[in-house]
C-alpha cells in the first residue's frame, strides 16, 4: 500500500480549512469530483455495497494517462496492413519461446483440450500473441487505465465505466488489491489479457489451489484461455481457415461483410473455388483476402466458425489470422519465415 504524498495532505488540508465538504478532500485526483465519479461511487454503494469513502478514495487515486488515450485511438489492427501485422507475430523466436512455453506445460495443455476441446497450440497462440508467453503483461496501473478510458475517453465511456465496475468486484472478489495490477493500455490482464469482465465469467481455477490466477499462475491460465474458448463455442476437431490458390474480385457477393462467417462451404464450391474436398458443403464459412507480400497481389484464405470464435478475443481478422497461423507453426515446428 502506498503512502498519500505530502502534497495530497496539503491539498486536503487546504481544502478542509476551506470549509468544504469532507467528501472533496477525501480524494486528491481529479475523478471523484466529477459528475461522472460522482454517478460511478452511487452505482458502486447502492448496487454492489461498496463503502463510498473506498470508492472515493481509489478514484482519487486514479491518474488519467494521455499515452493511454494516445494508444486506444490506434491500434495495430487499424493502422497496419495483414503484411506489417504479420511480422510482428510470426518469427522465429516467438515460434520456438511458444515450443518452449508448449513443452513446459504439456500437462496443463493436454489438460485443458480434454476439458474444453481446445487445441494445445490455439491456447499457446494466443497467450503468445498476447504476452509473448507471460513476458510482457502490460506495463500501466489498471486503475489508471480503465479510470482514463471509463471519464476521459467519450466514444467508449460506457463500456470502460462498466469494466471499472468489474475490476472493483474482481479485486474484491480475489482479493487484490486494486492500486497494484498492471496490465495493457485498455486494463486487460495476465497471460491471456483479460479483461475484468471476462475475468469475472471465464477465469478458472485450473491447477485446484482454490484460486483463479490468471495473473502469475500460467496453469490457470491455459485453463482460462481454453475455458474462454469453450464458452464461445469453439468446435472440437473443425478446421479454422485454408489458404486458397485463387482470387475474387472486390465487389464479389461471395466477399460478404462483418466477421460472422454467413455462407457455406457449398457457395464457394459452386462458385469454383478450389475448395479442399474434406470440408463438408454446409460447414459455416467466409472468404478473407488479405495484402500479399507483392502489394500488388491477395491472399485468399476460407474462414470458418473456429476463426470466428478466435475473434471473439480480439475483433479482428488480422488477429485471428496472427494466432492461426502462430498455432501452425507451433504444431509444425517450422520457424514460419
Ligand atoms: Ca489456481
């Protein structure tokens, strides 16, 4: 617990000698005072009984980050081509710390696809992708994070202020506490980056010490991910996407919009693309064609439910196709340069 600094005490003084409610020099930051924290403290005491003197005080604490608000505006999945996105992730070294990451916990992994279906390597990818392995977990105060986004980001205040809400209910539900976790700019946390939220509905207790910690236990973590997964729906022993030797035009009806796969297997084959003869003809499907290396030139891969689901954890194609094609070369061994 970190002491109050000398100039909050002074500042509390001031404004005590001012006459001013003691409700104002509870808390020296600027949220509490807001009409906003003013509304988030309400919904904290009436809804979920927190004391408001803790709400108060924690607000108070809460720095608004401009790099925060800076990243948000800017993800990589928005401002980088399929080509510049890809590189970050598919390299050899985050291929073999991800065989190494696989080798370490087998057991768990193993584990985890007899409780919940989900692929060895589609867990690895992801906590890869995410963290590269639980190296990097995200260097800003959540408070900070989720206080900034939640009073200080308007196109997404509504969703933020509601993972504030969580993130107090998950520390007091763990046991946390609150001033201390850090995570990513938009507050997610541990190996597989979640946030409060699915903290709260998809973290599990997988290596039975009666604690769900995504945050330095990688064995609850691998249980969480594949947890995650199961919970949206993902199809044991379906493909994910293929690569397919061939291209559609812009414009085509067979390259439809959103991330849900809407047509079938059935529509590309008649179509006449060549289409691996495996798949069965009503398997839900979606054609993504993505900047090859030549600028001039597409990829054209098929999607399926499974590459829908993994954009359940990140609404992005280029994401999805990152984890993809990570998992491959996890299962493959190849150095996928
Ligand atoms: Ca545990």
């Amino acid at each position: 617990m970190r002491s109050l600094p000398v100039v909050h005490l002074l500042k509390a003084l001031v404004l005590m000698l001012c006459g001013l409610p003691m409700a104002a020099t509870a808390a020296a930051g600027q949220y509490p005072q807001t009409p906003q924290g003013q509304a988030f403290i309400r919904t904290m005491v009436e809804n979920f009984g927190f004391e408001a003197s803790r709400v108060e005080s924690l607000l108070g604490d809460a720095r608004r980050n401009e790099t925060i608000l800076e990243s948000i505006s800017r993800p990589a999945e928005k401002t980088l081509d399929w080509q510049s996105y890809r590189k970050i992730f598919i390299r050899p070294e985050r291929i073999a710390q991800g065989q190494e990451f696989m080798a370490a916990h087998a057991d768990a992994l193993a584990r985890a696809e007899q409780d919940y279906g989900v692929p060895p390597e589609i867990v690895t990818a992801i906590i890869g992708v995410e963290t590269w392995y639980g190296r990097y977990m995200g260097k800003y105060r959540v408070l900070d994070a989720l206080a900034t986004l939640a009073f200080d980001y308007p196109p997404r205040s509504r969703f933020f202020r509601s993972e504030l809400e969580q993130y107090l209910l998950m520390t007091r539900e763990q046991g946390l506490d609150p001033l201390a976790l850090k995570g990513s700019y938009a507050g997610a946390m541990g190996y597989g980056q979640f946030i409060s939220s699915s903290y709260r509905h998809y973290a599990v207790d997988f290596d039975g010490d009666g604690l769900a910690d995504i945050l330095a236990n990688p064995v609850d973590a691998i249980g969480s991910v594949a947890n995650y997964f199961s919970a949206h729906r993902w199809q044991p022993g379906e493909p994910v996407a293929d690569p397919l030797d061939a291209d559609l035009v812009a414009g085509s009806r067979l390259l439809t919009r959103g991330l849900k796969p809407s047509l079938q297997v059935a529509d590309f084959r008649q179509a006449g693309l060549p289409v691996p003869e495996s798949l069965s003809p009503d398997l839900p499907a979606r054609a993504l064609r993505l900047q090859a290396e030549d600028e001039n030139e597409h990829e054209l891969w098929l999607t399926y439910r499974n590459f829908y689901v993994i954009t359940r954890y990140n609404h992005s194609h280029l994401y999805a196709m990152a984890v993809y094609q990570l998992a491959e070369a996890l299962k493959s061994g190849d150095d996928g340069v």
